[in-house]
C-alpha cells in the first residue's frame, strides 16, 4: 500500500504537471482576480539597529490562494486529500517585503507548497527580514518606535492579483500572529501594537494609475531603557553632580576647582560620544539624552567660569582694589543672613593669627618707611642709641633728679630727658600706626576672601537647584512619552486576537 501510494502521489503529480506553466496566472479569463490570503507570524524580533536604522525579524509568511489547473479527484488517485509539490513547480504570486534594506526581497527558505484537491494551495515559508525602519530619536533612550513590514506582489497589479489578510474563525486577521511557544522576547524592546491593513493606491499612486496595493505590517515597540539608565544616565548624573560640590572648597582654591570641573567637562563628552555612537546621524532631532549632557555640560562651564570669577575676587587686595560700603552691606551682611552663613565679627577688631603671619613683608615694607621718615642727624647716632640703650639713657637722666629730692632738679632732668622721651613717643607712635594699618589691610583682605565665599554659596544655591530642576524635567518628559494606546489615532479598534 505505500509502494501504491507513493506511486499514485508520483501518477499524480504528473498530471497536474503535464502541460501546466508555473509562469502563467491560474486565471480562467483575463478579468479574474485571484485571490492571495497573508498572515505574518513573529518568531524572533532580532534587533532594531538604530545607527542603521534597521529592523531584523524572523517570520513565517502564511499564504494561500486556489490553482483551478492543480484540482483533481481524490477517489482515482487513492483518496490522496494532500499534495506536497517543491514550490518551484507551481506558480507563486511573487510577493515580496517591498521595505527591504539589504536588497533580499525574497523569502529564505523556499519549502514545499500543500496542495488541496480544489486546486487551493497552502504555503508557509520562514524568512528573515531586515527591513528599513525611520528611526525617531528625539526621546531616546525612553523612545517608542513604528516600524512597518510592507509587503506586495512586485510583477501583478490589483486588477490581476487580490492580497488579502487571511480569514480564521471568521474573523480577519488583522494583526501579526505571535506563537507564544516559539516567540523569544527581545532584551530591548517590548512589542506594544502589532496591527495590519490592507492599503489600495496609497502614496505616490492615484486613482487613474493601476491599482496598486500593500498589506503592511505594523511593529510599534517601546524601548526598555533600564540598560542606558544604569550605564549611561546613572554615573553620568553622579559625575556630574561632583561639579556642583566645586562649591564647598575655599575660595582661594580656584585653579583646584577649575580642575575638578574640566574633568568633569572631559567625562561628560566622553558620554555624548558613546550616544553619537549609537543613534543615526541625523540633524532631524536631538535624542533627549543628547539634551541632558549639552545642558549639563553649559552647567560645567559656568561653574568653571564662577571658580575663575571668585578667585579673582579672592586675591584682591587694598593696593590693588577698594571695597566699596555697597558690595560690603550686600556681601558681608545681607546675604550670609539669608544663606546660613557665619560671619567672624573679630575680624574687624584684629586680624587672625594667620593674617598677622602672612604679614611679616608688610612690616619690613613699614620699617624701611620709617627709617626714611626718621631725621637725618638721628640716624648718625643710631648705633650709640643701640649700644647704650634708650631706656637707659633716659633712667640714668631722671635718675639724677630722684636722687637729689629736689624738684627743681628733678625738673631740670626731665628736660634733659626730653629729646630721649620724645624719640621714644614717636617710635611708639610709629609703630601702633604701621600695626593698625597693617591690621587695616589684613582686614580688607580678609574681607574680600569672605566676598568669594558669599559669592560661592550663592552660586552653588543657584547651580544645584539649576541642576536638580533641570535633571526632574528632562526626565519627565522622557516619563510622559509612552506608546499610543490605540495603533492608528482615531480608530477605536485594537487590531488584537
């Protein structure tokens, strides 16, 4: 019985062959429409290459139409009910994924064709596509792409060819078929709509021109941006947030500051360059995420500017520069008021330790003016002044007067003493002017590295909350950019099984 079986499959397909040409239309006239039934069933979406803008899939493309030429009796060929032919022997409708990007119209694998008595035929080939897909890049990495799979017969029009999305349980099928045994989800994208239509004369044709039709296949995805979030987006907001904390050193730190944030600039680029590694090179949009590093590199680049700012500020000092009573209310007691900051009240008393120290140049500085201020008649005798002593000198004068008990005498030796006494006065003087104003200008320096700090604080309240606000509204746009709920807008259907 199989030898007879095998053997009445050969018979048959002999017959149907005899005489039957696979490059003609199975049409009875030239009016006839043959009918061709697609559904697209999803096995795998590979990849969607972004760069490339490309989108990789594994499919099976379900297709059936009737061959009035390939009918025959099941009784005189044993009840044979099923045909299998190699699907080069009979004719195909040539329809082909128009969108291709790699020049493959074709399907992959061409299988054999099943074949009813009633001439209808059953075909099932696997492909894998890499169709072109427009890659929108404004909210990337939280984008949500629409890629289409058009497919069409590249050698019949719709007056001779009738594409039509197959039929099952009465219902069209008006999406692409998922088997959940076969599918494997992709890493990257989540599938959120997968309708299908039929389109007639669409785009460039008109009414006047052939027919023309598609069956197109919608993918509409959604990122799953969880790989950019901690990859990219994480330590780049960390990064960056180190340039914001520039503002908690001192304020004469500025070359240390401007190194912290030009690194931190550096960073921030080398990330812009590994999105430009990924996105298309379009000038059509800005991915989102691009956004992000250009506003959180301008942030960079003034605070570097601020450092620059306030250590110029830091440095000044009286001889180069005069605080005016304006900037010293505002800098010195309205704003620390408001921004929590401790202003040392000393300092206007007394210098610090430390500024008395760094002052030591400025007393050289005052002794020489004093050597140049004093007579010359009393530099001649400077060295016996110095020998003697001053002190002595005057309490060996007065000395005389005490001892006498007298005080005509001890009058007369205080005027004795009086050039001595003087000389002693003026040196005294001398020095408690050059010590205040020494203090004098220590003081106003101070005051200015204090004006640094004012300013730092300030900056940093402003340039956080810039931050800060800036990352929360970013983001939250990213948020808000979902996927459509319907497929197509204004259709309430849902093109779902």
């Amino acid at each position: 019985p199989g030898v007879s079986c095998r053997n009445q499959e050969e018979k048959l397909l002999q017959d149907l062959m005899d005489n039957y040409n696979r490059h003609l239309r199975p049409a009875l006239h030239g009016d006839q429409l043959i009918n061709v039934t697609l559904k697209l069933t999803l096995t795998n979406l590979i990849s969607l290459n972004e760069r490339e803008e490309t989108l990789t899939t594994n499919v099976w493309i379900e297709m059936q139409w009737c061959d009035y030429r390939l009918r025959w009796d099941p009784q005189k060929y044993d009840n044979i009910e099923l045909l299998r032919v190699p699907s080069t022997m009979v004719w195909l409708p040539d329809v082909v994924l128009e969108n291709n990007i790699d020049g493959t119209f074709e399907i992959t694998l061409y299988t054999n064709v099943l074949v009813s008595p009633d001439g209808c035929i059953y075909w099932l080939p696997p492909a894998i596509y890499r169709s072109s897909c427009s890659i929108h890049v404004t909210y990337f990495p939280f984008d949500w792409q629409n890629c289409t799979m058009v497919f069409q017969s590249q050698t019949y029009s719709a007056n001779e060819i009738n594409l039509l999305l197959t039929e099952e349980d009465g219902r069209t099928v008006e999406w692409i078929s998922i088997d959940p045994e076969a599918f494997t989800e992709n890493g990257e994208w989540a599938i959120k709509h997968r309708p299908a239509r039929k389109i007639i004369n669409a785009g460039r044709f008109t009414p006047d021109d052939i027919q023309y039709q598609q069956i197109v296949f919608y993918l509409i995805i959604q990122r799953k941006p969880l790989f950019y979030i901690i990859n990219i987006i994480v330590p780049c907001v960390l990064i960056s947030s180190m340039a914001v904390l520039v503002y908690f050193l001192p304020a004469k730190a500025g070359g240390q500051k401007c190194t912290v944030s030009i690194n931190v600039l550096l960073a921030q680029t080398v990330f812009l360059f590994l999105i430009a590694q990924k996105v298309p090179e379009t000038s059509q949009a800005v991915p989102l995420i691009g956004k992000y590093l250009t506003f959180l590199m301008v942030v960079t680049v003034v605070i570097v500017v601020n450092a620059v700012i306030v250590l110029n500020i830091s440095l000044r000092t009286s001889n180069t520069h005069s605080m005016s009573d304006r900037v010293r209310q505002v800098c010195l007691h309205v704003l620390p008021r408001y921004l929590g900051m401790h202003m040392p009240r000393e300092e206007a008393a007394g210098p610090p330790r430390a500024a008395r120290r760094r002052s030591s140049l400025g007393l050289m500085v005052k002794a020489d003016e004093y050597m140049l201020w004093k007579a010359r008649t009393e530099l001649l005798f400077e060295k016996q002044k110095e020998r003697d002593g001053l002190m002595k000198t005057v309490m060996e004068k007065i000395g005389h007067g005490l001892e006498s008990g007298n005080d005509q005498d001890f009058c007369h030796s205080l005027e004795e003493a009086g050039p001595e006494i003087r000389a002693c006065v003026d040196a005294c003087n001398h020095i408690a002017n050059a010590t205040r104003k020494q203090n004098d200008f220590s003081s106003e320096n101070e005051e200015w590295i204090l004006v640094g700090r004012v300013i730092d604080r300030v900056c940093f309240f402003i340039m956080a909350t810039l931050f800060v606000c800036g990352t929360i509204g970013i983001f939250l746009v990213a948020h808000f950019n979902q996927a459509p709920a319907l497929p197509f807008p204004g259709d309430p259907k849902n093109y779902l099984p």
